[in-house]
C-alpha cells in the first residue's frame, strides 16, 4: 500500500507531479501515462478518493482547517473571515476537521484522505509537542497560521510578532516607563518565543535593564493574565508597565490592578497584543498591537490555492505586518 505520492511516481517511473496532475484531473498528461499512473493507484491503493476523483475529471475544491482554539475564539474568527473572503474568490469549500483526541494514534493524512480535502490549514498548534511529520511528508499541500514550517509542500504564515513588541516596548519607554513587564502566553509557541524576542531587544534598544522577575508566566487567556498581574503586584517592587502577549491576557491583568486597588494607566500601564473587537470597549480602551488578522485568513488561503495548483511552487512563508493603536490604557510612568 502507497502511503504518499511519491510511492506512486516512484512504482510509475513519472514525477510527482506528473502523478499530482493525473490524480487531479488535468488534460496534458498524455493517455498512456495516465494510464500507467492509475494502474498504480490501483495496485497501491492509494488514495481512493483521489483517484475516483480524477477519474471524472474532477477536483473535489475542497479546503480542510485543524485548529486546536475552536471557531468561536475572537482571534480565529477574524482569521475566518478573510479565509471566506478568499474562498469565495477561488471557488473552494471549507470543512472543519474536528477531532476529538490528537493522539499518537491520530493521523493528520488519513484525515485528509478521508475527508477529500485539496489541501489543509493547520491553526492553534505547537510543533514541540505535535508531529506534523506524516502531513509535511504527504503529498497534501498545508498552510501553518503561527507555525514556523516550511518543508516539502508545507509553508506558514505569521504576524511580524517580534517587531511588532519592540514597537511596543519602545511606545512605553517614550512614556518614560523603565520597570517593564511581560505577561507571556505558551513560553513553547512560535507567537510567544517571538514576542518575548522582542520584549527583550525593545529593552536592550530602550537601554533598560531586564529584570526576570517582571516576566510573569500566562497561556493567552483573561484568567492567566489575571493571575500573572497578581504575581507581579505582589513584588517588592512592582512594575509601571506590562506588555501582555494576548488582549485577553491584557485584560484580566487590568482587573487584577483594580481589584488591589489601584488605576490604569494612572498607577500602571497595560498593553494588549491582537486588537481582538472587545479591546475597544473595555473601559479604559485598550492600547495594543494590532494584528491584521482578516489579511492572515485571506492569504493564508492564497497562498494555500498557489501550493494545491502547482506542485513545483516553493513552501511559502509570508509576514504580515502590524499596527500599534494607542487608545487609553497606557499613560506617562510616575516620578520615582
């Protein structure tokens, strides 16, 4: 039994994408080489979706997303709207492969297979404690959102994460804040590792000192920023400001600084990272980094549609940039 493409071109004597182009139904394969091409499917019993497909002369314009957040998470659901925006504009369906279990018996491939899908995004996951292996090796074209890979016929997309928090960093020392804190999300994730990248360099630029104690541990989310701000107020001496990894994790910490009452931005400095729609309603509104996140989905599908229609494309890998927007949560540090 084949389990990718290349077992295939391989029995067949063609190129992968020779064997891509057979498989997908398209007119310039010569018949005695489609021929050969099938008879091999079908010995290797590979794929049989995709070869019936191919068949009628058919693709199935079918998209898969893994994601690992859920789709009512505010930060995924502006990355949606712009993958419609770009379905719409190619034609493409889009299934949501739900599982319930990522165990070490799952596969990402036969998933796919399964489902018929033309090519995959790939959201919410850590490489560190996921293998993506099979799916990178497959003949299955993937698009990762905050993953570095770029491999075979797998690319990636991503927010400009580590410039983004000098800019922000360097916003708050013009405030003349010099005791900075960062309220981390996942230390293993792509997103967070480049962030805290650029806490630290924003400081270096800035000539403020780190200090290991201001950098307060948190998973992204309302209640571990919550927690963090609590842990960092409890030090002998607490920062003036925090740069939070997720608008979530800024707004618990502005409820932990209210609750030991005190103000924000009058006694402390908070600054969010996505501009998630809440960010501008919270009271006071939140400053933070902006993450053009309806531009993620539209080209993540773009880039996504340029792998599944031609096999010899290099594995992208596209940066898309940020925007600070100051709103009402960051204020001039105090006199010491």
């Amino acid at each position: 039994m084949a389990t990718n493409i290349r077992d295939v071109a391989k029995a067949a004597g063609v190129s992968v994408a020779t064997v891509s182009k057979v498989l997908n139904g398209y007119t310039t394969v010569n018949e005695q080489t489609k021929e050969k091409v099938l008879k091999y499917v079908k010995e290797l019993q590979f794929r049989p979706n995709q070869a019936a497909r191919s068949l009628v002369g058919r693709r199935s314009m079918t998209i898969g997303i893994f994601l690992t957040t859920g789709l009512a998470h505010p930060f995924f659901a502006r990355i949606l709207v712009g993958m419609e925006q770009a379905l719409q504009a190619k034609g493409y369906d889009l299934i949501y492969l739900a599982q319930m279990s990522w165990g070490k018996e799952y596969s990402f491939v036969r998933h796919c297979q399964s489902r018929n899908v033309e090519g995959v995004v790939v959201f919410g996951f850590q490489h560190e404690v996921t293998d993506f292996g099979e799916l990178i090796e497959s003949d299955i074209p993937a698009m990762f959102i905050d993953l570095d890979i770029r491999e075979g016929r797998a690319g990636f997309i991503s927010s400009d994460n580590r410039e983004a928090t000098e800019r922000a960093v360097a916003y708050l020392a013009k405030l003349r804040h010099r005791r900075l804190a960062y309220i981390s999300g996942n230390k293993d994730s792509y997103v967070d590792i480049h962030r805290f990248a650029g806490f630290r360099a924003g400081l270096e630029q800035a000539g403020i000192p780190y200090r290991q104690e201001y950098t307060a541990e948190g998973d992204f989310t309302q209640e571990a920023g919550y927690a963090a701000m609590q842990r960092l107020l409890a030090l002998p001496e607490p920062p003036t400001a925090v740069v939070c990894c997720s608008d979530m994790s800024a707004i618990g910490a502005i409820e932990a600084i209210r609750e030991a009452g005190m103000s924000v931005p009058e006694d402390f400095s908070v600054l969010g990272f996505d501009d998630i729609e809440l960010a501008g309603y919270v009271r006071p509104a939140l400053t933070t980094v902006r993450q053009d996140m309806i531009a993620i989905g539209r080209k993540v599908i773009e880039q996504l549609d340029a792998l599944i229609t031609d096999e010899t494309l290099d594995p992208p890998a596209a940066i898309v940039q940020t925007e600070l927007v100051v709103r009402d949560s960051c204020g001039p540090a105090k006199a010491d």
